[in-house]
C-alpha cells in the first residue's frame, strides 16, 4: 500500500530536511532536488547510484553556488573529494590504493559525511565504516529491475546491507510498478510526494519504419534553418536519447556533422572507443553542443541545462537496447532539461518503429510461466535446505548455480538456498516492453494513455503523429539556397549535403560555378538566378 506523504515544496523543489526512514520514496517529480537533501542536512549520508556519471555531474556541477559556470574536463574528473561541493565525496571506478587512502582520510576528518558512490561500492564500503553511523539512499533504484541483467553482483551488493545502516530510503520518481516488485521490497512501507501542482508534459510520439533516418531528418533541418520551428518558437539545440553507441555513429556519419556540432555521452571504455573511432567521447559536464547524444547513462538524475534544446527519444525494435519503457524510462528522460525558461523543457519527441510477434504469448501468459518457476525454484530451494548435504555437496550445487549465472533463480546465501525472484521480474519487464509495448503503433499510444496518470501523477498531453511530420517536411527552396551558400563559403567542407542538394536544384550547382557563391547569394528565387545565367 503506497501513503501519501505531505511535503514540504517551493518553485517545484523538495526543502525538506530528510526523508521517512526504511521505506520507498516516489518523489514523482525527476530533478526535484531529492538528492540535494541527503547532499545537504546534517546527517551522515552514503548516496548509492547507478552510474558514474550521475556522480560526476553532483562533484563537478556546470554552475557552482554563486552561479559561475564552468566546463569540466576529462582529467579534470576524477574519484575522491569534490573541488566544488563542500565536503562531498565521490567514489566511483577503480577502487585504488590511493583512493582508498583518500576514502580512509576523508572519514577521519571531522564533520558530517557525504559519500556518493555507485551500487558496485556499497559492498567494499562495509569494510571502512560503521553502517549504523551512516543512513542510506538509494537512488533511482528502479534500475535494480531494469539493469539486473548485467549489475547482478552491483544490486545483490546493496540488497544485502541496506537493512544495517541507521536507516535507509529507496528513492524513486518512477519507480517499480507493483505488479514487477521483486519480493526483497515486501514489507517495506512505500510513501508518495503528495505535490500541490503537477507537472505537465507533452509527448510526441513517431511511428516510422526507420527510426534512424527520421533523426537525421530532425538535424538536417535544424541544420538548412539554423532552428526548429515549434509552434512558432524557434529551438537551436537538440539531446537525442539513444541507447547505442552503434546507431549514434550511424547518426553521425549521415549527417557528418564536426566535432564543434556534436557532443556523445556515453560510458568512456574500450568497447565504445573502439566503436566510435575517429569520434569523441564527451560528458554532461562539457560544454554543450547543438547536438547531443546521450546513452542510458545519462538517462536518469543527470541535469542538462539548455534554453531552448528539445528532447528526442529514438527506438528500434532490431536493438532492444534502445527500446524505452513508457513508465519507467520516459518521464526520466523528460525531466533531463532543467533550465526553466526554456520552452521545451517539459516536451518530448518519441521516435519509434514496431514489430509484431508472429507468435504471441500474452502478458497474461507470461505471468503464469514466470510464477510456475519461481514455485519450482523455490521447491527445489527447500528440498536442498532440508537434505543435510554434505559440504561438497553444498559446492557442488553452488557450482552448477554459478554456471547458469545471473539467469538462475536459486542463489545460496548466508549458509542456505534462497529463491531469487528478480530474475522472473526481469523476464516480465523485458516481454513486455519487446512484446507488448512496441507490438504496434497503437498498443505504444495506448501505454502512453494508460500511465500517464498513474505513473508520473502529472498531466500527461499525447500530440497527434501530424505534429512531428510538420516539423520535419520537406524544406522550400529558400532553405536550401541558404543552406547551399552558407556551406559553399568555404568549399572545403564540399560534403554529402551540398552533393544532395545540387542533386535536388542542379541550377545551384551551376550558378556557383558561373557566377560564384557571393553573387549566388545575393539571388534568392529560383526565376532571379535563371535570368542571371541567361537561361530566361
């Protein structure tokens, strides 16, 4: 049973001084200054969240507390104590020699602690503090479902120990719907923010049969008019959301923008160099550009500040990482833009293609396995329990567990079997956003009308697909002519888009031939530059 929990709010931002203690949080509203509580009271804190990143971007924040602005830079960043946040403390990657050192220094000294570190460090953490001196938040721990897959060790981590700090608050804005609630979380008293105003946010959904191309549609014609007209506003900046180093460079390559036009936040490692070679690797906290691709990394509590850049979200059903959640994935990602004078802040274009099953098992179906193996999962579970095996027994069967790895629902802990049922929960969450959410474009809308109330409590607006197309129609011969002669002023950047254009108009190519780009310029109908070519 989920209480509602009065709060206290100004401007759309928390100003309590903490949390209720041992429960789960639904703050509802993304970027409400959640954090910034356990960061700021006069409690011992250790913030547990799901990515370096989110850790980056609280040490090392773009605006510091008298408003100056500052870009970080690769080296710049690094674990430890923060250069700008008072007493806050960043542990994250390699778990050094020296960074421990520093972690040991850090709390000898006097004063309140903050740690903010990522899931995987709770467990090394244990070793170097007293977890009754310290209270937990877990931040955005929905992610325990969706990343189970491939943080099993990270999430088993924190699910073994939160239970021994002073207390503890799993914090959430969208967090795990009921029905895919792994049973560690029964019990646990779940609370609300009961908000005097809700937000309002507008999705635009895109049915395409190429995603892809549709986004590259979106830069181009930011790219001919400098801007995309929106309701007669103009926005110059855009964040596309994809999961997919892959795609992205496909992105780039088709639209060959430079180093100056674009900006990929993504997980700095070796499989993504490699990947985006001849590309480079940025963060949240560089300097934006006027097109930024941002990875599930930077999905959740990373704050961007831009004032007119717009939200896209793009998905293809062939990459299933890139498929988003309506409940879970998109109302974080609406609330990724905090600048609060810009227009589009609460705006978000979904670009999506669908694929039906050829043979379909219902949600309800699927319900029905999932729980007729966790029941045999856990029969097996006592069977063992019960057996006094030997202790090569005991490792023989933990063996044949650990070879099955992170897809066995049994796990033997604390001197006994134990049913994981994270593991169904995942295969639940997966069918449905693969099988039912992107079946078709009817059954996304449809999600979209079903959870806009329940998930996010705000006021949910789904514009209709006509919207997105306008914004993306053919452009007029002006635009290109403009276009044409704002790239051709230096004919080194002779590119793909000038050869589609002149492909489009071949007159542009001949009149810059003949008459040069300055006097092109000067001619903006296509019956002006027949005449001077003598061509009329």
């Amino acid at each position: 049973m989920m209480t509602k929990l009065d709060i206290q709010e100004k401007d759309g931002f928390l100003i309590m001084e903490e949390f209720p203690a041992n429960c789960i949080f639904n703050k509802v509203k993304t970027g409400c200054g959640a954090t910034t509580i356990a960061l700021t009271n006069s409690e011992n804190y250790i913030i547990a969240v799901p990515t370096t990143e989110l850790i980056e971007n609280k040490c090392y924040p773009t605006k510091d507390a008298d408003g100056n602005v500052k870009f970080w830079k690769k080296h710049e960043r690094k674990a430890g104590l923060s250069p700008v946040v008072y007493n806050l403390f960043g542990l994250y990657g390699n778990f050094t020699l020296e960074l421990k050192k520093q972690l040991k220094d850090y709390l000898s000294s006097v004063g309140v602690k903050k740690i903010i570190c990522t899931y995987d460090k709770i467990d090394k953490l244990m070793e170097f503090i007293n977890p009754v001196d310290f209270k937990l938040m877990v931040d955005e721990y929905h992610n325990f479902l969706k990343q189970y897959s491939f943080r099993d060790k990270a999430i088993n981590g924190v699910l073994a120990h939160f239970k021994e700090f002073k207390s503890y608050c799993f914090l959430s804005a969208t967090p795990i719907p009921k029905a895919l609630k792994p049973s560690i979380f029964n019990g646990i008293p779940e609370y609300i923010a009961n908000w005097s105003e809700s937000d309002e946010i507008t999705v635009y959904p895109y049915h395409t049969d190429k995603p892809y191309m549709v986004a590259v549609k979106f830069i181009k014609t930011y790219q001919i008019k400098g801007y995309l007209n929106v309701n007669g506003i103009e926005s110059r900046e855009a964040y596309f959301f994809i999961n997919s180093v892959t795609e992205i460079k496909a992105i780039l390559k088709q639209t060959q923008l430079t180093e100056d036009d674009y900006r990929i936040i993504c997980a700095d490692n070796d499989k993504n160099r490699m990947t985006l070679k001849g590309y480079t690797i940025s963060s949240s906290t560089d300097t934006p550009k006027k097109f930024n691709f941002i990875t599930s990394k930077s999905f959740e509590g990373v704050d961007f500040h831009s004032e007119s850049g717009i939200c896209f979200v793009v998905s293809n059903v062939q990459n299933r990482h890139t498929l988003v959640s309506i409940d879970m994935d998109i109302p974080q990602i609406a609330g990724r833009i905090r600048t609060k004078t810009n227009p589009f802040r609460n705006k978000i274009v979904h670009i999506f293609n669908t694929k039906p099953t050829d043979h379909y098992t219902t949600y309800e179906e699927m319900e029905h396995i999932v729980q007729d193996e966790i029941k045999a999962a856990q029969e097996r579970a006592d069977l063992l329990n019960s057996s006094n095996l030997s202790e090569s027994a005991i490792k023989q069967q933990v063996s044949e567990i650990h070879k099955i790895g992170n897809e066995s629902y049994l796990s033997y802990q604390y001197g006994k079997f134990v049913v994981n049922d994270m593991i169904g929960k995942l295969q639940l969450y997966s069918f449905l956003i693969t099988n039912v959410v992107y079946n078709s474009d009817k059954s996304l809308r449809d999600t979209y009308g079903q959870n806009r109330m329940i998930v996010t409590k705000g006021k949910w607006h789904i514009a209709p697909e006509k919207f997105v197309k306008d914004l993306i129609k053919e452009p007029t011969f002006r635009d290109l002519h403009k276009r044409y002669c704002e790239i051709m002023k230096n004919p080194m950047t002779l590119n793909l888009e000038t050869i589609e254009i002149e492909h489009k108009y071949p007159i542009l190519g001949r009149a810059r031939r003949k008459l040069g780009i300055q006097e092109l310029k000067r001619l903006r109908t296509i019956k002006s530059i027949k005449l001077a070519l003598g061509e009329i």
